[in-house]
C-alpha cells in the first residue's frame, strides 16, 4: 500500500484536487483528513474558483479502507458523508468530479455529493456494501434522486458492478468522456463554469440533495421497489429499503439521513459486517478494489 496523499494544483481559477492513495484510493483517515484538508483550502483560497476532483492511478475510489475496518480510525473524524461530502455541498464554487476505472462504494457516494459529474468510458460503478451486512450510507438518500426508487433499490440490493454506459440516459452523470479524457473534459466544464459562474442559488440547485424524486406515484414505486425484497432476509437488505422509504417519505433530505445513518450505525455495530468483511477479504486476495462502509 503506498502513502495517501491529496495534490493541489491550480491552473489559473481552476483547483485540481487529485486522490493518491494507491492502489485504488482508499478513503483512510489519512486520506480523509488530506481531502478535508484540501477543501477548507478550496472554499477560502479567493483566486480558486472551481474545482476538479479526481483520483490517480487506476480509478477515482474505491470507497473506505477495508484495512482500518473495526478500528477507531474507520469511524474517526471527518467522515465521507457526515464531514466530507458537507464539505463539498457548502464549497460556496462548483465542485466537478473526474471519474475513471471505478467509482465503487464511497466512491460512487463522493460523485453523488459533487455539483458536476464527469466519467469516462468503461468506468465501472458499484454499491457492494448490501453483501458485506450494511447499507450504503447517503447512497440511499441521493441515488433514488437521480434514478428514481426502483431502479436504486435493484441496483443498492443486488450490488452488481455496471459500467458508466448503462446510465447515459439518466442525470447520474454531466458528461461522458473518451477513455482518458475525463480529466481534460472535467476541467474543460470548469472553466466554462468560472467564464460564466452560476448563481448561488442555481449552484445549490445542481446538488442532489435538492433534486426530487422522479416518478408520479412515489408510494407505487416503493411498493414495486419492495418487491426486490421478496426472497431477501438479510436486515441490510431490509434496512437498506426502510432508508429509501425514509427519504422518499420525509419532510427533507436531512431527516431522511438521519434515518439512514441510524439504520447504517446498527448494522455497523453487529456482528455480519464483521462475517461481511471476513467473506470480503477471503475473496478479494488483494486483486479487486476494496470497498469498506465503515466510514460514516
């Protein structure tokens, strides 16, 4: 495992922020505290005026650190969805994300909390955390936001990897850029952004906690969404749909975080996220991307 580390690097107004944490940057609490670091700096540095994010090597991230699972540092402060992805929602500038290989886990819920998403050909997303006894955190409260209830719940419950292609109908990304290219094309829409900044409100408007949920009958898609759950007796599986329901049920988005973060701190607090890992870690033999829930 090498360092993380967190690079800045401006180019004129435009701030590239680059995850490196090899080999599929992790969310450590090096990491995190570097990424917080690095948006503080953001949000008060006058000549920045957008900012990219983006991940080296072979993709954007693959969600918590599987090595720090069941320690104090997986649930110490900042954490992604409680401090992080706040901290992009409140940058006061647009925060465009750069996506290549993978956006698994964490990493797919840190897209989800940017004003833009940028993703290049054959990157492949995923939300593993059902299969390892948890839920995946905000992922529950933005992704029915942006697909509509059923198909979040299908593709949260059965946890399969999709490549970008399967979602180019959808609001799930901004742009979709030639192999290679997602960084140029992220950067590109930054600087459009800076030459003709949007307003303060239509910034808060491109967050998808904002957005609502698609579809004309939302009690009908809950009642269709939990059909997903009909041969499912695990409680992640379970816990997963009462977050939905919440969000979708609600008066706003934070109260359905609330519920979801209650129902994500049970599971976290029992004893199948620690079979989940154990499982995890006995198949992945250090090949595949790890994905860990256990950063709140």
């Amino acid at each position: 495992m090498g360092e993380a580390k967190v690079h800045k690097e401006c180019h004129g107004p435009v701030a590239v922020v680059t995850l490196d944490a090899p080999p599929v940057n992790a969310f450590s609490l090096s990491l995190r505290l570097q990424l917080y670091s690095a948006l503080q700096w953001a949000a008060v540095t006058e000549c920045v005026k957008a900012v990219v994010l983006t991940g080296s090597g072979r993709g954007f991230s693959a969600g918590g650190d599987i090595r720090e699972f069941g320690t104090a540092r997986a649930s110490a402060a900042p954490g992604l969805s409680s401090h992080i992805h706040l901290a992009i929602e409140q940058l006061g500038k647009p925060v465009i994300a750069a996506a290549h290989g993978f956006a698994m886990g964490g990493g797919l819920e840190t897209l989800l909390a940017c004003h833009y998403r940028v993703a290049e050909q054959g990157t492949m997303l995923g939300l593993p955390e059902v299969s390892l006894g948890t839920l995946p955190l905000s992922a529950t409260q933005r992704l029915p936001r942006v697909l509509g209830i059923v198909p979040a719940v299908q593709f949260m419950i059965e946890g399969h990897q999709k490549a970008v292609s399967n979602f180019s109908r959808t609001a799930l990304f901004d742009r979709i850029a030639e192999p290679g290219q997602g960084l140029s094309t992220a950067c590109a829409l930054a600087t459009e952004l800076v030459a003709m900044p949007p307003s303060n409100e239509e910034l808060q408007q491109r967050l998808i906690r904002h957005w609502a949920i698609p579809g004309s009958d939302i009690q009908r898609d809950l009642a269709e969404a939990r059909l997903c759950l009909s041969d499912k007796q695990d409680a992640a599986s379970r816990s997963l749909f009462e977050a939905v329901e919440a969000g979708a049920s609600l008066s706003d988005f934070d109260a359905g975080m609330d519920c979801a973060r209650r129902l994500y701190d049970q599971l976290m607090a029992g004893d199948e996220i620690l079979r989940g890992r154990d499982r995890f870690l006995e198949s992945a033999q250090g090949n595949r991307p790890r994905v860990d829930p256990a950063t709140p």
